[in-house]
C-alpha cells in the first residue's frame, strides 16, 4: 500500500446517457468527495436528446470536472427504450472516452501528486472496462439500481448457458435467482431476456458478463432495505465487491433546478401547501413513462372516482399533444378543487411534502428510494426495463407496497382500467394497507440511520475509500 498524506487520488466516473444515471452518480461523487480530501472525481458525459443535461445541473458542482464526450460522428441509432439502442450508442462513445482521459492523464493530473485511481462505470458502459485494463487501472461500476437486480444482472450469463429454451415460450416458468427468497416468474424479469435471439438479449449478456469483471461494484440501497440480497451478493465466489452506499438522492433538487420550471414547481408546491396532511394520491411515471390517450382516459376516470385528492403528473406518447386535450373532457374542471394535472414535477420537494399519502409510480430505483426517505408508500405500477422485477420485489420479497398494476403484463400494451386505479388508491388511502405503511415508515428511519456516522451506507463508503487507496 502506497499511501503519503500529500498524494491525491483522480477517479473518472462514465455513467450511461440520462439524467437519472447521471443525478444519483454525481451525487455519490459528491459523497465521497466530502468524506475524503484526497479524491478528486472527473465526469465524462454523453450529452444524449432523451435525456438532455442542463448546465445549470453540472454548474452547481463546482468541485467536480465534467468533460461532455464529442458526440459520435456515426448518427445514434434510434433509441427508444431498447437496450441494444442504447449500448450501440454507448459503443460508438468508446474512442471518445478513450481520448479524454489519456487527454486528462497528459494535461491536467500532475504524475507526481495525482493518481488516476479507478475509472468508475455503470451498468451500460461497461465495455469501458477495456480501457481501464489498457490503462492498468481498477474499474468498479456504480450501479444505479439495487442489490437484487444487480444479482439478476450478473447472473445473465449463468442463466443464458443454463436454460435453453426461450423464456417467452412459458412466461409462468419460475426463476431462481439466488438474491430472491422467492422464485421469480420470467414474467417479472425484464422482457429484454424473454428471446434468445433478440438484440437487446444479448446485450444484456454481454453486459452481464462485463459487470462480472469489474472489481468492485458500488450499488445505490443499504443494507436493512435489502439484507437478503446483499449477503447473498457477498457470499458468490467471483463476484465483484458489493459496497451498499445508499440511499443517494439528489435531495437539494438540483436537476430540477432549471429556470423554466420555477414557477411551475412553485404553483405545485402552493397547491400541495393547501392540503391536509396524507391526502393527496400522487402520480409520477419517471423521467420516460408516456402514456396514450387512451390510458390516460383510465387514470383520470379512475381518480375521479376513487374521490381521493391527487397530484398527476402526465406526459403524453406523442410529446406535442396539450395536457388539456389529453384528460377526458371536463375533467379538469370537475375536480379542479381536489386535484393537479402537470407536466414534470419536483418529484422529491412533493414526496417530501406532507400532504402526500401514497406515491402511483413505475418502480424507477430512484422514485423507489426517494419515496422510502420520505416514508410514503408505493402503489406499484411498472412500464418497461427492470421495472416489474423492482415491483416484485417491493411487493412479495420486501412487503413494502401495494400492487396496482403487478409484476405481472400481457402486454406492453394492456390497458390498467378506472376500476382499477381506483381500487388501488382506495386501498392504500382508506386504511386497508396500514401494515405496510408502518413498514414504510420504519423503513424511512432506517434509510436516514443507514448514512449516518457508525450507518451501514457510512461504513460501505469508508470500506470503498480505503479499497480505491489501497488498490493503487
Ligand atoms: N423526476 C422528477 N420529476 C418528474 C419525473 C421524474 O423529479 O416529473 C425524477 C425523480 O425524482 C427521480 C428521477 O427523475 O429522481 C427518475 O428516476 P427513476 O429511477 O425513478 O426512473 P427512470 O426515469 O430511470 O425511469
């Protein structure tokens, strides 16, 4: 171990495109940056057109390089929500990667103070783990995500050489996954890995496979949300290093601190401020959850008749349609006295208000933990990705929500009905779940306990510091 109290340590951080793997890697930056001096972080973003980075987001981290990575000149291939899009696209930023770090090492880190100590990917770029062996670096991954899909995530490969036939073929087949006290449905896994021969399939494999190379992967959940996988993630033989550091939220709401929606987030913050305490049902479907019209016709006849106050936040398929012409007619003005309809909303100032009693969300890690923090319950209701098997988790492994659409589809396509909707918010608001409110609740304690001094997610960070040192 080579350790002076002079040297200082550089990690690059290459998150995947989108700002909800940028926000929580960069705030995890920042974690470690205030817990040790001697680190300094780099961030090389991929500036993609779905998920767009303001500057006002990166300027309000003024001890943190980020270096935007040259677009490819090749054009994108269409993204979508397809992950074989999405790692082609990461594919194609690879050379520009290469480049700004051996431009970093030449111009800006100083050989005989700083050492590039790692290079930290996530779970769609690591196929940059070529250049941290080129560069004879470690590289960890900061997963986004939690304990129990990264195990699904690293545990690809095995399934791929195990099972021969194609998942689709008998969606009730049951999985187990060793992270999972119960079998899982293929059902509930991401339908990526339903076909064999499907591009998105193999990607998932290969990035699988890659994540297993990697010497350390640092996940965003903390040990008491899920104990059962995280020991189970540590007994494997050949895996990565597990170091639980969550939760990490962006909780000073910097990506929402863009300018155009002040006022907006200031008109829903007032009108939350007017509602008694646990009343509200609030909507939110993450940074990519779109709904056709005739959805949308569903959610709000089932909100008006559940009778229940609520906060919605709807953003149409096709992004040019007025949030007016979407709702059935009338509806606004019907329940303009106990309801919100909006486009993006502060999402952690409102779960953090106290008029908000329970959160309809599509099971995004972030949504997931963000809610927890603030000890609201979840009514589940998965769209696309890993999304049913988060919901699988929270509902039947964790008993921490309440299933409104399950784990469970048909279809992308199948419709959830007003009665529906409105059975779930009814159940959740009138009392029928109080279980597992009190576990949410206690679960919010035990999420602030986890980041404090002598916490669980404190002592991960402490055990990753003295690994990223020692490693050098
Ligand atoms: N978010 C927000 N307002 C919105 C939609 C999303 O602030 O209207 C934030 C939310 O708080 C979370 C992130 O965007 O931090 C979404 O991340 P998540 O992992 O939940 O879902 P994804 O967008 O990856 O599907």
């Amino acid at each position: 171990m080579r350790e002076s109290t002079t040297k200082k340590y550089e990690l690059v951080f290459i998150p995947g495109p989108g700002i909800s793997h940028l926000v929580p890697t960069v705030e995890f930056a920042k974690t470690l940056l205030d817990s040790d001096h001697r680190f300094s972080v780099t961030v090389l973003t991929m500036n993609v057109p779905f998920g767009p980075i303001q500057p006002s987001y990166t300027d309000s981290f003024p001890q943190i390089r980020f270096i935007e990575l040259i677009r490819p000149d090749s054009p994108p291939p269409e993204m979508k929500h397809s992950l074989s899009g999405l790692c082609e696209l990461i594919d194609h930023y690879k050379p520009h990667s290469r480049q700004a770090i051996t431009q970093l090492i030449a111009t800006e880190l100083d050989p005989n103070s700083v050492s590039l100590a790692a290079l930290v990917l996530d779970m769609f770029t690591t196929t940059m783990v070529d250049i941290a062996d080129e560069l004879g670096v470690p590289s960890y991954a900061y997963y986004t995500s939690g304990a129990a899909t990264l195990d699904l995530f690293l545990y690809i490969p095995v399934l791929d050489s195990t099972i021969e036939t194609d998942l689709k073929d008998d969606l009730t087949r049951e999985l187990e996954i060793p992270s999972f006290k119960n079998s899982v449905p293929s059902i509930a896994v991401p339908s990526a890995l339903w076909t064999k021969s499907c591009d998105d399939y193999i990607w998932y494999v290969y990035c699988g496979r890659r994540m297993g190379e990697v010497k350390g992967v640092i996940i965003n959940s903390f040990y008491d949300l899920e104990t059962y996988a995280i020991d189970s993630l540590g007994t494997v033989s050949g895996y990565p290093k597990i170091y639980s550091v969550g939760p990490v939220l962006d909780l000073a709401g910097r990506a929402n601190s863009d300018k155009s929606q002040t006022q907006q987030n200031e008109n829903i913050m007032k009108w939350l401020d007017k509602q008694p305490a646990r009343s509200v049902v609030f909507l939110c479907f993450g940074s990519r959850g779109t709904f056709d019209v005739d959805q949308v016709k569903e959610i709000a006849n089932g909100l008006e008749r559940s009778g229940h106050r609520f906060l919605w936040s709807v953003r149409p398929k096709d992004g040019s349609t007025r949030l007016d012409e979407l709702v059935p007619e009338g509806f606004v003005e019907r329940t303009a006295e106990r309801g919100m309809v909006c486009g993006w909303v502060p999402q952690v100032g409102v779960l953090g208000h106290g008029s908000v009693g329970c959160f309809v969300s599509h099971c995004g890690w972030n949504s997931i933990l963000e809610s927890f923090w603030f000890g609201v319950p979840i009514l589940t209701w998965p769209l696309y990705a890993e999304q049913h098997l988060n919901a699988f988790l929270l509902v039947k492994e964790l008993g921490l929500s309440v299933e409104l659409k399950g784990y469970y589809r048909v279809s992308e396509d199948d419709l959830v009905t007003a009665e529906e909707v409105e059975r779930g918010v009814r159940k959740v608001m009138e009392g029928e779940c109080e279980e597992v409110r009190k576990r949410v609740e206690e679960m919010k304690e035990k999420s602030r306990r986890a980041l404090k001094e002598g916490g669980s997610s404190a002592g991960s960070v402490k055990r990753l510091i003295e690994d990223l040192i020692e490693g050098m």
